[in-house]
C-alpha cells in the first residue's frame, strides 16, 4: 500500500497505477465498518483502489465540530492494509489548498435545502474538495456513501453539470445491529444516548410505513418529530424529499427519500430512508 502525503508523492504514486482503471474513496478518516463497505464497492469496480484521508476544514461551518472531529490514523491505515487498498492519499492542508488557492465549487439544486440552509457553506466546501480530488488523482469511479444522502445527490448534480469523466457509486449505509448508521460521531454518544439513538432510524421506519399506506405527508412528519422531542431529540429537519432534486414533497411517491438530523446531546444524527 503506498501512502502519499506530498503532491510529488502522489504524482510517483500515480506512475505505478499505470494504466490501471481507479476507484477512490473520498473520506475524513476515523475510519468504521460503513467505510470499509466503500472500498469493498471500490474494489469490485477497478484493478487499482485509492482511499482519501483529508479532515477539509472549509467545510465544516462549526470550528469546535472541526477541532473535535476524530483522527485516527494509524488504526486508519491499518484498516485499510488489511483491505489491500493500492494507495492512500493523505494530505497536509497546504497540499489540498496550496497558498493563493482561491476556487469555490457552488452546486445549486440539491444543495441548497436541509443540511445546505443549516450549515452555512458546507457543500460548498464538499464540492470544492471533491472536485480538488478528481483532478489529482483522475479517478473513474467514486464511492460515496448513501448516509449522507444528500451529498451524494450534489455530487451527482455537479459531476453531470461539469461533465466530469467519474462515475459516482452510492453505497448502502452500514447499521450497528439496533439500526443505527454508523458514523465517526456515535463514538461521541454517552451510554444513555446510545441506547436511544436507533429511535431515529425506528421512527423513519414506521413513518415510512404510514406514508406508504397513503397517511398525509405533514401529518406524518410532525407525529414523527413530536416522538422524537419527546424521547430527547432536538430534532433539525424530518422530511419526505424527492430523492434526486432534494425538493420537498406533499405527495409521496416511490422516489422519495425520508431525511432526518437531529442533535442528540451534542452528537448530531443524521439518517435517511
Ligand atoms: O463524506 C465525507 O466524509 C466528506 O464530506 C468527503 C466526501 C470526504 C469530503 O470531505
């Protein structure tokens, strides 16, 4: 496994894939089960596999949530050893955003509701260091997970937009066995939040199920905020959007998505359905 931190290093590390066809996997590292589910597709899809390590400060609209955000490198690479990843690109910031750096990708569409209105300039700074990485490591494939649903759909939007020669792959989210989606953050969960953090994912089921059998639309979703405040949750958005467009919806239809975040404690949950 090579493990590039310099630009120079990564331009060496690019010589040796050849003409090998690349499957990357854009992460911040704290590496979880949900994680290694991404490289396993990424695997599958091309001879030569890159995993990207890189903490991107610019899009993170809190400075506590970035100062906090877990690292965990060494057991990282290990992980990713065991995988038999080709390469690892793992960045300082000044390799990312080298002085005088002065770009910003702006997606519109699908970016500008839910997490887009709460967390000022955070796809914006998704896109622009998605869009950093395809152009230094040209992969062909990119594995996303499907955890953070609406990321996936702006990038999607800016790939088709910018005509950028990467085929996007969404990936399932990964679950603990109560159901809750693995993330970096749940480590963050006290005891007692942990035991009913899968209340989320449990009142995205069976609001799901209502809406399936025809049940209203705002009706559903404020029973289903309602039992979340309850039960400890201060709960963000619930919404039943369409799944590409990330427009809200008053009639459900067979591509909806049901999106949710909520804090738990000072743990933000977010999961979708
Ligand atoms: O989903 C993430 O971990 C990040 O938003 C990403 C895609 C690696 C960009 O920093």
């Amino acid at each position: 496994m090579i493990i590039a931190r310099t630009l120079e290093e990564l331009r060496h590390a690019k010589e040796l894939q050849k003409d090998k066809s690349l499957a990357l996997v854009p992460t911040m590292g704290a590496l979880h089960e949900g994680h290694m589910a991404l490289v396993k597709r990424a695997k599958n899809l091309a001879p030569f596999t890159a995993v990207s390590i890189f903490v991107n400060p610019i899009q993170f609209d809190q400075q506590s949530d970035f100062q906090r955000y877990p690292k965990t490198e060494e057991a990282d690479l290990e992980l990713l050893k065991e995988q038999q990843v080709d390469l690892v690109w793992i960045p300082e910031v000044e390799a990312m955003y080298p002085k005088g750096f002065a770009t910003r990708v702006t997606v519109g569409g699908p970016s500008l509701q839910w997490e887009g209105a709460l967390r000022h300039g955070h796809f914006e700074g998704v896109s622009t260091v998605v869009s950093r990485l395809f152009a230094l490591l040209k992969p062909q494939y990119a594995c996303f997970g499907e955890k953070d649903w609406q990321q996936l759909q702006v990038i999607r939007r800016m790939v088709e937009d910018l005509v950028l020669p990467v085929v996007i792959e969404g990936v399932p989210i990964i679950r603990e066995e109560d159901g809750l989606a693995k993330s970096s953050r749940n480590r963050f969960l006290t005891d007692s939040q942990r035991s009913r953090a899968a209340l989320l994912i449990q009142t995205l089921r069976k609001a799901k199920i209502a809406l399936e059998a025809g049940q209203n639309i705002a009706i559903v979703q404020k029973g289903a905020t309602d039992f979340l405040e309850k039960n400890g949750f201060k709960v963000d958005y619930l919404a039943a959007v369409e799944g590409r467009s990330m427009e809200a919806l008053d009639v459900w239809k067979p591509t909806a998505r049901l999106i949710a975040a909520a804090h738990l404690g000072s743990v933000r949950l977010l999961d979708n359905l």
